[in-house]
C-alpha cells in the first residue's frame, strides 16, 4: 500500500508512550506529507526525540500508532488488536526510515565510505561494488568526496554529521528523521550541515527535523510543531507559528529563544 494524495506519508495518531510514572508522549497526532519538511520545537523534556524514536520503533508505543507510506511500523493489525512484529521485520521496515542523531554513531574502526556501504550491503543485498559507487556519490552531494578513505576521528564534527547524512541517505528511505542534528556541534560547523539538510529539502525528501534552529524553520519548513508536556500545542506554516502563536505556551517558548 503506498501513499495517496490523500494520505500523509508519516501517520502518527493517539501516541501515548510513559516511561515508569513519566509520561512523556500523552497523545500526540501528527501528519506528514510526502515530499514536505516538518521542524519540531519544544523546550527540552517535551517529548520531541521521545517522538522521533517512537516513529521508527526505537521505543514500543503504550498506545496509538505510527505509519509510514500507509504502513503500519512495529506492528501488524489482526481485528481491532494490534500485535507487534518480530524483531527482524521490524528491522526491514527501518530501512525506510533514516535516522540522523544529535551524536553521530558513526563506526570508528571504519573508513567513511565503510561506513555509508554497511547498511545497504547488510540490510539491502546491495553487491558492494554498487554499494560503494552508491555511497561515493552521497559523499559528493554532502561535500565530502575527499574524504572516503578518512575516519572519523580524522573528521570535524560537522563532517561526521554530513557522513551520518549519508550513511541515512544510502538505504534510499522514505523519510528521514533528525534529531538535534546540529546540538553537539560547535557554532561554526553549524551551517555546514544545515545547508546539506536545505539541499535535501529542495530535492523533495520527506523530512521530520527537530531542532532548536528558529532560523532554518522559518526557512526550510512546510510545517512547524511547537510541543510542550508531551503534546502538539501548535502546528500551522512557520509564518503562523512563529510570528503570531496562537497559544501562551508557545509565545513564552519564543519569546525566550529568539
């Protein structure tokens, strides 16, 4: 089943997921187009990466769930019943879904390139030669085609980033989700890996970003979600949201990041 015109590449609807006594996700609806850049904002603790995770099945939901190009992740529906996948086809469906994270996660004992063939050579059967002539030309479209023999520790932080980028890309997703994907960078390596995620945008890939960068929202996203306690508050056009919320909630937030 693949997506209409009518129906949102990312489904998210009723997420509730708890964690002990803490409820971190307390019902939470979100439609993504195909093709569109959704930015989610929120103070630390409102259930931003919590939501992230749960997407693509890092975290099992309490209840609700998640679908991505009409496809429901982690779980099969029997009736009214859902009834969780086995690991390994939990696994196959994630290899529609990209995930770039704050920290990178890059292998370290791996060259560059080593790194961006792995999934597709594992995850995919890709023959290694297409894997890497593959994962040569992602290098190029993130600005790092001299660097594929190179490890990570040899890199800057902003280039393991655009490697992890990559490494996302290669598996040809559905959907790719980053989260803070410039948090642990330092200031002037910021740019470099938000304009790759720009030229992502421009190209149609379907994309949920969370991110304190006010400034790349107003400029990249079709869609803007500010959550708090572990709720959508608001969402609408970053024009909308970012210029005239319509709830306390998110103008104090605001108010005090920009």
């Amino acid at each position: 089943m693949t997506t209409t015109a009518l129906e949102p590449m990312v489904q998210v609807r009723g997420l509730h997921k708890s964690f002990g006594q803490l409820a971190v996700l307390r019902g939470v609806d979100l439609d993504v187009p195909a093709g569109s850049v959704t930015v989610v904002l929120g103070p630390s603790g409102s259930g931003k990466s919590t939501l992230l995770r749960s997407i693509n099945h890092l975290e099992k939901l309490d209840r609700g769930f998640v679908a991505i190009d009409g496809e429901l992740i982690g779980y099969r529906r029997s009736g009214d019943r859902l009834y969780e996948l086995k690991e390994r086809e939990v696994l196959r469906q994630r290899t529609n879904i990209g995930f770039v994270f704050q920290n990178f996660n890059l292998f370290p004992h791996l060259t560059v390139v080593e790194n961006i063939v792995e999934a597709p050579i594992s995850a995919l059967g890709r023959p290694r030669a297409e894997a890497r002539a593959a994962a040569l030309e992602l290098l190029a479209r993130v600005g790092l085609a001299d660097k594929a023999g190179a490890y990570p520790r040899q890199l800057s932080g902003g280039q393991q980033q655009r490697v992890a980028i990559a490494r996302a890309l290669a598996l040809e997703p559905k959907v790719l989700l980053f989260d803070e994907p410039t948090s642990a960078l330092d200031p002037e390596l910021v740019g470099e890996v938000l304009d790759v995620i720009k030229d992502l945008a421009k190209g149609g890939t379907t994309m949920i970003v969370v991110t304190h960068e006010i400034g790349f929202a107003r400029e990249v996203a079709d869609t803007v979600v500010f959550m708090d306690g572990g709720v959508v508050v608001e969402q609408g056009p970053p024009k909308a949201v970012l210029d005239d919320p319509q709830h306390e909630r998110t103008r104090a937030f605001l108010a005090k990041v920009l």
